[in-house]
C-alpha cells in the first residue's frame, strides 16, 4: 500500500467563534487576510458555565486527555 502524504496539512481558513460557540466570521479559504471582529466579551461567563474545563470540570476523575504519539496511517484496510 502506497501512502498519501499531502503537500498542503491544513489549507487554512481562519474563522471567529464566539464563547458560545456561535460563528462570528465563516471561513474563507480564497485567499490570505486577517479578521478583525468585535465580540461581546460578556459572553465568555456564559461559555464558562456550559463547560468551565480549568475549573469545577478540570477533574482528572471527568475529563482525561489521551495522547497517541505513534504514526499512524489514514486508512487502515483489514
């Protein structure tokens, strides 16, 4: 099997999401530019109090983080 090893990893496409997740500024993978936005920074306590992750979630008994540092191929065929 021949492995694919793209020249581009990630082909851009810089976005703004507020802390609710509400997407401020889609994407745009056209061409190359900075996006300057003006959020309601009021809205970071409400983001806190769906999934506050350094504080009362920060648990390590809630949450656990996993990293596989192998290589590992894309598609596996069994």
């Amino acid at each position: 099997m021949t492995r694919f090893t793209p020249k581009v990893l990630i082909r851009g496409g810089s976005c703004a999401v507020d802390p609710l997740g509400t997407i401020l500024v889609e994407p745009d993978f056209t061409k190359e530019l900075i996006h300057y936005v003006n959020a309601d920074l009021s809205r970071i306590a409400c983001g806190k109090m769906d999934l506050d992750t350094v504080g009362h979630y920060s648990r390590p008994e809630v949450f656990q983080l996993i990293v596989n540092e192998k290589t590992c191929d894309a598609v596996v065929r069994r």
